[in-house]
C-alpha cells in the first residue's frame, strides 16, 4: 500500500476515533473518561516504547512525530487509550463474571483485529518478533491495570464515584 493511502488511514482514524469519542462519551463521564484516556497513555508510553527501542514491532509509516521517537503516536497514544477511556466508563460494574469477561473480550478483540487488518493490509505496522496474540495479552493486561487505577482514583461504591472532581 503507498504512503498516500497510510497516510489516509490513519488521519481517518483519528476522525472515526474522535467522532466515536464524541458520540458516547457522556458529559457526565468525561472526567471519568479523561483519566482512564490518559493513565492508559502512560501504558502505552512506557510499553510502546520498549517494543519498539528493541525491533520487536516497526512502524514503517507514520503521520505525526516521524523523528521524536520509533512508535506511532495514533496507535499508542490515541487510538489505545481512547478504546480504554470507552471500556472504563461502560465497564459492567454490577453485572454477573461473565459479562465483565467478555467486556474485557470485546474491548481487547476490536484493537487487535484492527491491528490484523494495518498489518496485512498497509504499512503502518510491522511485527518483527511479535504476534497477534501477545498484542491480545498485553492489551488485556493494559486494560485490567487501568480498571483497577480507575477503581482505585474513584473508589466505587455502589457504582457511584464517592470522589468527585
């Protein structure tokens, strides 16, 4: 795929990601969804950067910060953290395990088969000595690591914010 059209998919997905934003991220939730949009960006900072310092995933093409560092900004600090803003603030608190589960699931499987789909079809990613499956993993521990620093800032009780911003 040519740069033009990489290029063009990753200014799409921050259009689609912002309007998504947008459209179900509550006004009552934002703040809820701003700390878990910027502690998932610490993860992904610190993590992203040691994959990618030690060739284990390539970012061929990239949109923004080319000479600042190897990872793409979109994928590590935008497009992660704005799902993980979306899987805290709609997290089933109440429900049964197995709701929680496939939250976990459902959140973890739409990023990595996104993440299938920029492999094989652009130049946007490259895995060098990675799979899908320890995306799968790691994405999952992201997400429970920032359930329970959201749970924790928060305190929930009876699935309402004892602290209030």
């Amino acid at each position: 795929m040519s740069y033009k059209k990489d290029k063009a998919i990753e200014a799409s997905a921050w259009i689609v990601m912002s309007l998504i934003l947008y459209k179900f991220v509550p006004r009552n939730k934002f703040r809820e969804a701003q700390l878990a949009f910027l502690f998932k960006q610490v993860i992904t900072w610190i993590f992203g950067l040691i994959v990618v310092e030690n060739g284990i995933i390539k970012y061929p093409h990239r949109l923004f910060f080319k000479k600042a560092n190897k990872a793409s900004f979109t994928f590590e600090f935008f497009i992660l953290p704005a799902f993980c803003s979306l899987f805290n603030i709609y997290y089933p608190e109440q429900k049964h395990q197995i709701y929680k589960v496939l939250h976990y699931a459902f959140y973890t499987s739409i990023i990595v088969i996104l993440e299938i789909y920029a492999i094989k079809s652009t130049n946007l990613i490259k895995y060098k000595k990675w799979t899908w499956y320890w995306s799968y993993i790691t994405i999952m521990i992201s997400y429970y690591i920032s359930r329970l620093y959201y749970r924790w800032f928060f305190r929930y009780n009876n699935s309402q914010p004892i602290m209030k911003i």
